[in-house]
C-alpha cells in the first residue's frame, strides 16, 4: 500500500492530539499506566440476571456478595480513534555535527551494514569503536561484549573511552540482524531476541548517558535502526506479514529517551530490511545527520518517511455479536479498565468469564474490622491494629501493603460480583502472566473443558516509573516482561482460527513516549506490533488499543482531574471507553491493528499551529528542538555547525 498522503483533515486532528497528548504526559507520567489500580464502577443499566446463569454459575464466591452503587456515573461523551500511518517526511536542508574528537559506537548487526557504516565514518574523520556479539570478531577497533549484563556493558564503556576516547554517539545496529521467520520462533528465541534489540540498548543507554550527555554541546546522538519495513510496522503490504515485532520495543525505548535527554539527539530509524546493504547504510549515513526534531523515521523505496496519527472512526456496520456460551479470557480481568469492559461484554452478551490475575482470590467476605470502612485513614488504623495484634512491630511501610492488598481484593470482589450480577459464569485464576508455561496450560485447560475460547482481553500490566539512569535491570525485566512474554505466549497458544476476537491493551506512552516510563513505552510498542502481526494471521478482529487515561476513582486524584481541567484536557469516560472497545471488537479484520483511543469531551479541534516566526527568520534555529521555559516562555535549543551555520549566518 502507497504511504498515506497528509490531507487538511488529518493535520488538524494530529496537531490537536498530539498536544493533547503532551499536556497529558506532562502533568502526570504516573497517569498513564494505572489503569491495573483504580476502582472498579459498574454502570446502572445493567440487565437482569439470567436465574439459570446464576443458578449454574461455577464461580467461587458466594453469589450474595454487595454489588456497588453506580448511580453516579457520567453519561456518553465521545472518544478520538486514531491510528498511526505513514506520511513523506523529506529532511530539511539543515544538518548537524557528530563530535570529531569523540568515539562513534555501533553494534553490529553481523550482516554488514555495520562495517559499511563504519567505512563511511572513519572517512569523514571519525573515530569508531564496534561492538560485536561474536567473540571471534574482537580485534582492533571492535570489541566483544553480550551486551547482556550491566556490569558487562560498564566494563565496555570504560574499555572503549580508555582506548579510543570519549564516547559522543551510540547507533545499535544490532536490531537489523538475521531473524528466524515469526511462525517458527519460540519463547526462548523471543526472549532472546528481546534482550538483543531492546534490553541491550537500555543498558548501552544507561552507561553512555554521562558521556553523552557531556558531548551534548559537540553533537551527541543516540539512533537504532529497525527492519520493519519502513513504517515501523504501521502499513500492509506483502513485507507486513514477516516483520519482526519485537523489534517495536526500540522505538518505544527511544520515544521515552529523547525526552529524558532533551539535549541529546535521539533517532529510532526503520527501514526495508530487504534492501540492498549499501542502500540501507547510505540511507542510515545520511540520517545520522538530519537535523529535524522527529524520532521516528523510516525510508520505503528510497523516500524519507515518518509517522502521523490519522482519524479513523468506527463503524458499527457489521453487526456482531457473541453467544452466551462464548468464553472469554481477560488477563489483568479482575481489575482496572479490563474489568469495566468485561462488564460491558457481561451486560451484553453474559458470557463465561476465565479472568486472570496475580492475586490470590480473596475470601468471600471482608473481615468485619474494616468492612464497613471507606477512608484510606480509618483502614490503614483498623489494618494497623490488627497487625499490631500478631507483632508489635509494625512499619507503616507493612500498613500500606495491606492497605493496598486490601483495595485490590475489595475491587476483584466487586467485579466478580457485578459481571455475575449481569448473568455471567466467572471464573478467576490466580497466575503469574510471566510464567508462559503455566499460562500455556491455563490455555490448554481452557479449550478441554470448554472446546472453545472465543475472545481476549490481554490486560495484564505493571508499572515502575523510574528514569533510565534510575531504572533497574531486575525492575525493567519485570515491566518488559510482564507484557511481552505473556502476548507471545497468547499468539502461539490461541486457536486464531476460532478466535472472535482479541484485543491486546497497550497505551499512549508507547505511542507518543512518557518520561520515567521507557520500559513500560518499550512494551507496549512490541505488544502494538505484535497485535498487528496476529491480526494478519487471524480471519477476525485482532488489535491493540492505545488507550489514554481514564476518568476513574482510583486512576486519576482530584489533584490531577483540576489540573487536567485547567488545561482543557478530556480524559475518557468510562462509560465511552467501555462502548469505544465494544466498537472496537465490530471493526472488520482488515483494519489497522494498532488503535489510539482517547475522550474527546469538550475538545476543540483547531487548524496547525504556524511555524512560529523566529524559526523562519532566523537561521540558527533551523531544526532546533523546542521545549516550554519558565513562566510561558519557550526554548529551542540545537548544537551548533559552525560548517553550516557560520555560512547560513553571513548570507543573513
């Protein structure tokens, strides 16, 4: 398919969204990825329950349980579908400088872009230090290292600068190497795969961030360069069906990184990897260059390309429908958006439920010494009573785990009894999603007692905001992880065939980057390729939805609901975000796979802002990296060329 040209339309809703965007990511990085810890909130209109439903309900708590009161709940709004698509980017005719007295480290990518590459630089009189995966190509300039433990990448880093010099460009060629097709890797191969391409960059990162960012005035960049076709996965075509999506995990990582390291150059760089290897090193040459704020650039048939969000309505055309002997899988299905839209479908259709989680099914009912309390004060005094009554000892850090465990099991109550309410059979499995193995089997166990699974609902998660030079590898496995290996074990467990439909829950900071969430945005990315891969594979609707916060108890504070408010910024409404998924599942299987949903509640959509004035008249500004100053005011800042700019300034 011909990249998608920008039309008026489109640019007004991607200037408008994209700031939306921004202003949601600005006022609260935490926002973005709780939807695992707000409280559940059941709609009134609900129907009434089926008595031979209930009456055979295999579900293990009793079906008495309270159902909340919801009869405050907003009323429909609207919501904002996106999808990411390509557009011409042409580079602008400013370029940049890559420090000269500085090393440029690339990892090689074993099929030798990499040496063609380092040709080129060592050429323009740059110094160039390889780091290869292969023991056996350790000599010289190139060293060996598996970029596989932080320690090790250290130790190389020191290596390197004691060697050769200060380190002022990093380009990880290592994501353009040889895979296997997609339909013959495994889990292991995945998980290495993985750790190749986008664990080993954030490590890489994490140890070059002091040299780089102290090369910063001189020229530092940090690019990777993928081999998704050229659109980052975002387009059809015959290449679509063998890209490989974890690839989708560098550009997500990248996203996060440029805003952490406003003064470092970031690029994510795609391209045809069937290409000939010196049109791909030419290209990947050349782009380390271009001087344009844009992280994401991708060449398809030797144009320059990037990404923009395109409108994209739902249809309700064809009509859908599921039976109510239909089974649904729901990870992360107990709590958060994953339980609202599980009540959506159980109001609908009243399908049998498996909902997995993490925790441990709670007893039927509360302990009496909090179960009539509301406020986070008096139970964490009746929580801190109780503990006090086994050891005396207790640290309000232990208080707070239990109120926190208490909140999770007050929801998962709520949701099993409201979806049982609605007429459906719940099942809950508590299960680590990171364990394949026993997911695997849950999948297996599924489709023996039952003969069918008919829809999913992967919305198992976890956060652990932390900036990259903060971020531990033990914390960035577990939220890497958690999403990733769990949506690959899905993909090879799942009889596509049957499926009805499967919607795998990502979210906006994969799409647009979040500071302090690189590998949150990291796996949300390998998850949104991923779903459009499956999608190829599968005659029904396969998605991932991108979805922006919601106005929710428990995801967004009263705090950040008046800051939202002042700033004009529309969160999604429950009961929109529920109809948008149920929309979602009726679109047609040829529609895009990755999906951006957002409220849209008193929105305006305005016309492009203006190139602002100084940007046009004055030269050094020409492809400066904007940013907001103290008290309204606003920077743009670049490294300056004196090659360029010294010249550009005598023709002013």
């Amino acid at each position: 398919m011909e990249p998608v040209s920008r039309t008026a339309a489109a640019g007004r809703v991607l200037v408008d969204f994209q700031s939306v965007m921004e202003q949601f990511l600005e006022i609260e990085q935490h926002v973005l990825g709780l939807y695992s810890r707000h409280e559940t909130r059941v709609p009134s209109a609900r129907r009434e329950p089926r008595e031979r439903r209930a009456a055979g309900s295999s579900l293990s708590l009793p079906l008495n349980l309270p159902v909340p009161d919801t009869s405050t709940i907003a009323q429909p709004g609207g919501v904002m579908r996106l999808t990411p698509r390509a557009v011409m980017r042409p580079a602008p005719e400013t370029r940049v400088a890559l420090a000269r007295d500085h090393v440029v480290l690339l990892t090689d990518d074993g099929r030798g872009v990499c040496t063609g590459l380092a040709d080129r630089l060592r050429a323009t009189g740059h110094r160039v230090a390889i780091v290869s995966r292969e023991r056996d190509g350790a000599a010289g300039d190139t060293y060996y290292s598996a970029l596989d433990s932080e320690a090790d990448v250290d130790r190389l880093v020191q290596q390197i600068a004691s060697d050769r010099g200060p380190i002022a460009a990093l380009v990880h060629l290592v994501p353009l190497s040889a895979t296997p097709r997609f339909d013959d890797v495994d889990v292991a191969a995945w998980t290495d795969r993985l750790a190749a391409e986008t664990r080993s960059l954030f490590l890489l990162a994490k140890a070059l961030r002091a040299p780089l960012q102290g090369a910063a005035g001189s020229g530092a960049l940090v690019a990777a360069v993928t081999a998704m076709g050229g659109a980052f996965g975002c387009e059809h075509g015959a290449a679509a069906h063998d890209i490989f999506p974890g690839s989708g995990g560098v550009a997500g990582f990248l996203k996060c990184l440029a805003l952490e390291w406003p003064t470092v150059r970031v690029k994510a760089i795609d391209v045809d990897g069937s290409d000939a290897l010196d049109v791909l090193t030419r290209q990947i040459f050349e782009e380390l260059w271009i001087a344009d704020t844009s992280v994401e650039v991708g060449y398809i048939g030797g144009r320059r390309m990037g990404l923009e969000m395109s409108p994209l309505p739902a249809t309700t055309a064809h009509p859908f429908a599921i039976g109510s002997d239909s089974v649904v899988l729901a990870t992360g299905g107990a709590r958060g958006i994953t339980a609202e839209v599980c009540l959506e479908l159980a109001e609908r259709y009243q399908p049998t439920f498996v909902l997995v989680g993490r925790s441990p099914l709670p007893e039927p009912l509360e302990r009496p010494d909090t179960s009539s309390l509301t406020s986070s004060s008096d139970l964490k005094k009746a929580l801190a009573q109780r503990l006090r009554a086994g050891d005396p000892r207790v640290t309000p850090v232990t208080v707070e785990k239990a109120y926190q465990r208490l909140i999770r099991e007050r929801e998962v109550r709520r949701t099993m009894s409201a979806l049982v309410a609605a007429g459906s059979r719940v099942h809950y499995v508590a299960l680590d999603v990171q364990d394949w193995r026993a997911l695997g089997t849950l999948i297996d166990d599924i489709y023996a007692a039952y003969g069918r699974i008919d829809g999913v609902i992967h919305g198992a998660g976890v956060i652990e905001d932390k900036l990259v030079e903060h971020k531990t590898v033990e914390s960035f496995d577990r939220v890497f992880a958690t999403k990733t290996i769990s949506a690959f074990a899905l993909s090879r467990q799942l009889r596509l065939e049957s499926l009805r439909f499967a919607v795998f829950f990502t979210s906006v900071a994969g799409r647009f980057g979040n500071r302090g969430q690189a590998d949150y945005a990291a796996a949300n990315e390998v998850v949104n390729k991923l779903a459009r891969v499956i999608s190829l594979r599968c005659p029904n609707r396969v998605c991932a939805v991108n979805w922006a916060p919601w106005d929710a108890t428990g995801m967004v504070t009263p705090e950040l609901r008046r800051e939202f408010e002042q700033r004009g910024v529309s969160l999604l409404q429950p009961v929109d975000g529920r109809r948008a998924f149920w929309e979602e599942i009726q679109q047609q299987a040829s529609d895009p796979a990755e999906v951006v949903i957002a409220g849209v509640r008193g929105m305006t959509l305005s016309a492009p802002a203006p190139v602002p004035p100084a940007v046009q008249s004055l030269p050094l500004l020409n492809g400066a990296q904007r940013r907001s100053g103290a008290a309204g005011a606003v920077q743009y800042m670049r490294p300056l060329d004196p090659a360029v700019d010294l010249p550009r300034l005598s023709r002013w």
